[in-house]
C-alpha cells in the first residue's frame, strides 16, 4: 500500500510505502528524486544521472512504480476533463 502526497511546490511529489516504511521525493523542477530508506537515511540524486548511471534496484522499482502510477492519474484527469 502506498500514499502519494502532493505537496504545496509545485510538482514535488512524496509517495510513502508502507510494507517497508520507504519513500521516495521527485521534484521535477530540481531534476532529482530523494530516497529515504529502511534505516532512514535520504540520499538524493539527480534524475540525469540515474538516467546515465542507473540506480540501485530498490529505488528503480519505486521509481518504476510512480511513473506508472502517476501515468495512470494523468489518464484518469485527461478522461475526466472529456466528460
């Protein structure tokens, strides 16, 4: 079960993972994603060099999991708006 969060800046979106109480933060603006992992501790990259270098696996599944999840809002919102 995951909470997607969007907060007041604009396009920053904190999506929380309950099984194992991770997180991720992408901020579009910045062009980075902050992990924040099992023991707490937040690293942050910037999204060209996950993009270049790639990423551990467990922040590329979560990375994963909100593109589709977000893909799926943004259909949602575009079939809403035609209605």
């Amino acid at each position: 079960m995951t909470r997607f969060l969007k907060l007041n800046f604009p396009f920053l979106l904190q999506i929380n993972f309950f099984k194992d109480h991770t997180k991720i933060i992408v901020c579009p603006l910045m062009g980075a994603a902050t992990y924040i992992d099992e023991s707490k501790k937040f690293r942050t990259f910037p999204l060209k060099n996950i993009e270049k270098h790639g990423c551990c696996r467990s922040l590329a599944s979560r990375l994963h999991y909100a593109r589709k999840m977000i893909d799926q809002i943004q259909e949602t919102e575009k079939k809403g708006k035609k209605e």
